[in-house]
C-alpha cells in the first residue's frame, strides 16, 4: 500500500478536499515528482511548484507540449512504438499538457458563470444569489458550488446535468499543473490506451476520457499503490479509471 497516498488522506480535514482528492489523488503515486497538495490556493503556489520540476518539451501532433521530463520521455516513447503499428498518439489541443494557475480559473469560471445563467433563468436561483456566488474567489467557489450541486441538484456541467467535475477540474487541483497529465487525440482507439499503459500512462480522472496521467508504474502495481479500477461504458466501448481507493487507505 502506498503510504504517501494514505497520509495525504489522513491529512485532509475538508470535505472538499476529501472530495477532490478522490477524484484526482492516483497523481500522487507518481515516479515523477507529484504535487505538494491536493488544491492550490494561489498561482504563487503554482508557480514555485512549476519552476522546481525539470521539464521538457516537445512537438507532439501539431502542438509544442511541455510536461515533467520524465513523463515526456515516456510519452515519446508511447508515440514511436505506436508509429511502429501504424497509429498515433497526438496533442489534442494547445493545453493538452501543462497548464498555469490563470489556465485553470479560467476553465472553471467559464462553467461557472454559464451555469449561473442557466440557473437564473429558469428560476431556481436569483440574480443577487448568483453575483455573490460569482463575486466569490475561485478556492472559495469550490466548496460553494459542489454543495450547491449535493443539496439543491443545480448542477454546472457542460449540460448542467451532471457535476462541474465531469467538466472542468476545480482551480488549484488540475493535474495539468503537475505536468503530469495529456490530453490524447486519439483516445478512442484501444490500441493507444495499451501502449500509453506500457510506458506508465493511464485514465485517472472518470468521465475525462482523452485525459491521461504519467504515474509510471506498471499496470500490475498500481493496486498496491492504493488505486483501484473502475470502468465505465461510453456509448459501445468500455474505459477504464485508475482512481484513489478510499477504504483501503482509510
């Protein structure tokens, strides 16, 4: 059992944290160097966090991407055993690796400010409600939100049918600040999801299926790492998540 991981839960005193952490702690069972907390408060911490790691980038598709060095030489490894089958593995977008502090605010206050509309008009939430939640910092919208989305089914996913987590991370608490995450385009193909788990890179984050995290470990540690599987069904084809395994490190 990874002894980091049940001490970084043992630790938290937040149900939100609790919470976010389940949702994107597998980071912390890293080879690379896995983040000083489960939420950052401030792009400062972002920041002197970043300028510690040693990183490299890279051409990956059509986009230059910065990740952890260690995670990078895996990937590009991934990438020229997949050519060597007739695939690809390519950056999906600009930010498909690392992300600042400003990247990831942005993200969440675009769902944010959607949902609040959404809410206001067709009445479950007032204006004035709404610009307090607005007015609020980022760290202290998260707890906010998710309460607003456990207790009163006002939800602020894309669709406003499901959690704002099955859309965006909550600032401070994406793994791409890690630069440990890419989001793959081709993450449809089966072929891609097996080579990237050869070279250490899996599905962490449920319901985010082009995103991928370097924690470098073969498939068949990450149980004793304090992770556990789980799979679910999108449309005709099965994914599978390696996510923090709560009881067990309780």
């Amino acid at each position: 059992m990874n002894a980091h991981l049940a001490q970084i839960l043992a630790s938290i005193s937040s149900s939100v944290e609790r919470r976010l952490f389940g949702e994107y702690g597998a980071i912390f069972t890293t080879t690379a160097t896995s983040p000083p907390y489960v939420i950052f408060a401030s792009a400062d911490e972002v920041e002197r966090y970043q300028a510690s790691l040693v990183v490299r980038r890279a051409q990956i598709g059509n986009y230059e991407i910065e990740l952890q060095s260690e995670a990078m030489e895996a990937m590009l490894s991934a990438a020229r055993d997949i050519e060597k089958k007739g695939g690809r593995i390519t950056a999906r977008a600009a930010d498909a690796g690392a992300r600042s502090y400003r990247d990831t605010v942005g993200l969440w206050l675009r769902n944010v400010t959607r949902g609040m509309e959404h809410w206001e008009s067709v009445g479950r939430i007032s204006a004035d409600r709404a610009q307090v939640v607005l007015g609020l910092t980022p760290v202290d919208q998260v707890g906010v939100i998710l309460d607003m989305e456990e207790s009163e089914q006002l939800y602020f996913g894309t669709r406003f049918d499901k959690s704002i987590l099955y859309s965006v991370a909550a600032p401070g608490a994406s793994q791409h600040l890690s630069l440990l995450a890419f989001d793959v385009a081709e993450y449809q193909h089966g072929e891609v999801e097996r080579v990237l788990g050869l070279h250490g890179w899996y599905r962490t984050v449920p319901n985010d299926l082009p995103h991928f995290t370097y924690l470098g470990h073969p498939r068949a540690a990450l149980a004793d790492q304090g992770l556990m599987l789980t799979a679910r069904q999108y449309g005709e084809s099965t994914y599978e998540f390696w996510v923090p395994n709560l009881n067990s490190l309780e």
